[in-house]
C-alpha cells in the first residue's frame, strides 16, 4: 500500500496551551492548506499524493476551535468544536468542562417534541437527570423518556437492542423524535443501532461519558451490537447529529477504564500522529492523573485525526481500516475470552502488540519502536499479552469472521516504515502471523 504524504496538523486553541504540553505540528497522511484566516471557522483544503506524487484535492474538511456561544457569556466554559465534514451530514463534536450545564449545547440539535434517552445503570445514576435538565430547561415543549439498560460488553447484543424498541414503541415516539446515547461505546453502538434502525432511521446524539467513547467509539457513526461468533459484525454506519464530550464526567470514570480509552489514543500516534505519539510518551503521566490540560488536548487532538479519516473514508473502504490497529487480534480476544472480561481497550492493547511483532517479523519496522511501544502501553497500565487462555485455534476461528476479510483473504493493519505509518494489507507472509500466534499462544 502506497503510504501518504504528510499532514500539518490543525491546532487553533481559544487560549495559550501549558509549554509543557507541546502540541503536534504534524499529521501523517495529509496536506491541510489553510482557505482563508478566520480564526472562529478555518476551512481547509485536503489533498493527498498519488504514487505520482501529482496533488489533487479530494475534499475539505473543517476543524474548528471556535466557541459556541457569544464571547458575553463570560460565565461559561467555551467549548472546542471539531467538526466531521461529511456534506449535509456534517455534525460537530464539542469538547469542554461542565458542557452538560450548557442546554443550548444539545436543544439546537433535537428535533421534534420527543427525546428518548438511553443509558445504564452506572451512568444513569450519576448524569441522567442533568442531561434530562439540559434536554428540557427553558424548553416545556419537549418531553423526554429513558431507558436504562445493564451495564456490559456481554449486554450488547439483540436482546438487549430490544429493549431500546420497546420503550421507543411503547412511548409512540415518532419520526421526528431524537435518541440521546449517554454512557460509553457499548452504548452508544446500540443507541446509534436503535436509532439507525427505529422506523427507518430518527436522529441521534452522542454524550460519551468513558475516555474510550469520547476519543473513538462515538465519533464516525459506527453502530451495532455483538454477535456470539464475533464482535461488531451486526450494524450499520449512521452519523449522530452531534458529540457533545463534557470532560468533566471522567470525573468518576474508574482507573481500569480509563486505562483501557487510553489504547485507542496510543493508535492514533502508530499509525498517523507521530508528534502525538511522542507527547504521549512525555505526558502519560499526566494522562494516567488525570490531569485537565493534558486529557482535554488528548481528547481533542484523538477526535480530529478520527475526524479527518471519517470525512475521507466514511464506509471504511480503505483508509478507516487503518483505525483498527491491533483490532482484528483484539477482537479475537474479547470473542474467545468472552465479551466483557476484558474491557475493549485492554484487548486492543494486546492486539496491537502482537500486530506490532508480526509487524518486526515481517521486518517493516526496527526493535526501537517495537520497545518504545511496549514502554509506552505498560506506563498506561495495559496488557501487553493476551491470555493463556488464548490458543492459536481460538485467534484463527474468529479471525476468519472479521469484517475486514475479503475474499476469503483476512487483511490486517500493520505498521510499517517510521514512525506514524501503517498499512492495511493482505499482502504478506503467513508465517509471519503463524510464528506471532504460537510466540502468544501456549498452544
């Protein structure tokens, strides 16, 4: 695979970021040439290299820092917006402290009378009555319903979907009506899936409340639910009309999830963001605490590589493929181990271990980096091995049935070259992934 040129990463903050949060100054992938200089909305211009390396425009994508409201609401935190450029599907994800104590945030994006809120029974305690606050202050006319369902990987599957149906049939919600997803991606892909699927399609509205949701899972409009014999492979792409990402609700996340959002932060460095991958390895400690300049800038700098990828390559065609680094072992291990044993990200890490061994193996990338990635997972407190349990038969039966095989041909993301580069390939050596399973596998 042909790998693309290089990216001048967009970074306008609304004000000075801490010197000890140096800020990436490029991107791997894309050229962004700037339009025009309005700091409140910069449209950029995106081009990529073709293996002539002549340039040409495929399309433009927005991200932008500007605030929402009036610079007279002294009083209120002003959120970011990245903005996901998908024509007249295009939706914004803001991003900031105490959003969810600023209603015009969500009510510009209702549409109708009705709101169906869909939770669980860990964040529903905690946020649901502020996001039903936010839904409805100053605003009588909408009615909000909910429904909370049991909090689990091993709960995102058709049975419990259908309780998402009932609720929405048994209020008589129409078409015009919106679904809120408030929790983390299990569920969001199954509020996403519901309103996907609830006559046809009705709006939806992202609150991730988990570092996984906020940085991945609810950002590009994948939705849907697991299935015994594989994760994922029951869904649809469907984009919410937004994300609205109050940062402030980490503040009860638990260490173990926390941990396990941060895998998908460290994909994004691998595979396109080299400068982001090396202020990760100066700023894990800070991330690992929490701290509010380094988790907002890792947050929103997570939301605009996803961004950019989705504008291009919304269907996952080609391009998107590449998001799902270590993906397709991980997968294995949460089907094989069972949905909820491991949280998605400690098995993504895992993943991306073994995709980076079979990556040296097939020799595409030297032992520095292959150490440096190691570190870097172990500072953030993940796995860096899958379970014994694990066999080399229980990766290849699942990973017979992942979405990206083709042809009967399984395709994988592996990390090729410097820094900041990958491929999404069939093309190499079985024995490279033969000798990677049975390094990982007892049997």
């Amino acid at each position: 695979m042909t790998s693309l040129a290089k990216t001048i990463s967009l970074f306008l903050p609304t004000t000075p970021h801490p010197s000890s949060l140096s800020k990436p100054k490029s991107l791997p992938d894309f050229y962004l040439r700037f339009r025009n200089q309005n700091p409140k909305l910069t449209r950029v211009g995106l081009s990529v290299t073709n293996p002539n390396n002549r340039i040409r425009t495929l399309s433009t994508i927005r991200a932008s820092t500007a605030s929402v409201m009036e610079a007279s609401s002294k009083e209120k935190a002003l959120p970011q917006i990245v903005e996901v450029d998908l024509g007249n599907r295009s939706y914004p994800i803001y991003i900031g402290s105490g959003l969810l104590d600023q209603p015009e945030l969500l009510q510009r994006h209702v549409h109708g009378k009705r709101v169906l809120v869909v939770t669980n029974s860990t964040v529903a305690p905690l946020y649901l009555d502020k996001v039903v606050d936010a839904l409805t202050r100053g605003n009588p006319n909408v009615t909000v319903d909910s429904v909370i369902l049991p909090d689990g990987e091993k709960y995102k599957n058709m049975e419990t979907l259908m309780k998402v149906f009932d609720k929405a049939i048994e209020s008589r919600l129409d078409r015009r009506c919106t679904f809120v997803a408030l929790g983390g991606g299990v569920i969001g892909d199954m509020c996403g899936f519901a309103a996907a699927s609830f006559l046809r399609g009705v709006n939806f509205i992202q609150i991730p409340t988990t570092v996984m949701a906020q940085v991945d899972s609810s950002v590009g409009g994948k939705t849907g639910i697991n299935h015994p014999l594989g994760k994922n492979l029951i869904g649809a792409f469907y984009q919410p009309q937004c994300v609205l990402i109050d940062t402030d609700t980490l503040n009860t996340l638990p260490d173990r999830e926390l941990a396990s959002g941060l895998a998908e932060v460290i994909k994004y460095g691998l595979i396109r963001d080299a400068e982001f991958f090396e202020w990760q390895e100066k700023n894990m400690k800070a991330l690992m605490a929490r701290d509010p300049s380094a988790m907002a800038y890792a947050i929103k700098r997570s939301c605009e590589n996803k961004a950019e990828v989705v504008s291009l390559d919304e269907k996952e065609s080609g391009l998107r493929a590449t998001l799902n680094l270590g993906h397709t072992f991980g997968h294995a291990i949460e089907t094989g181990f069972g949905y909820g044993v491991w949280l998605h990200g400690e098995a993504v890490a895992a993943g991306t271990v073994m995709a980076v061994d079979m990556s040296y193996r097939l020799g595409w990338i030297d032992d520095q980096l292959v150490k440096r990635i190691h570190n870097i997972l172990q500072q953030a407190k993940l796995p860096t091995a899958p379970p014994d349990t694990m066999t080399v038969e229980m990766f290849k039966s699942v990973m017979a049935v992942d979405k990206k095989v083709a042809d009967g041909l399984l395709r994988l993301i592996l990390l090729k070259g410097p820094l900041g580069n990958c491929v999404f390939t069939g093309d190499y050596d079985r024995k490279a992934l033969d000798d990677t399973l049975r390094a990982f596998c007892n049997s």
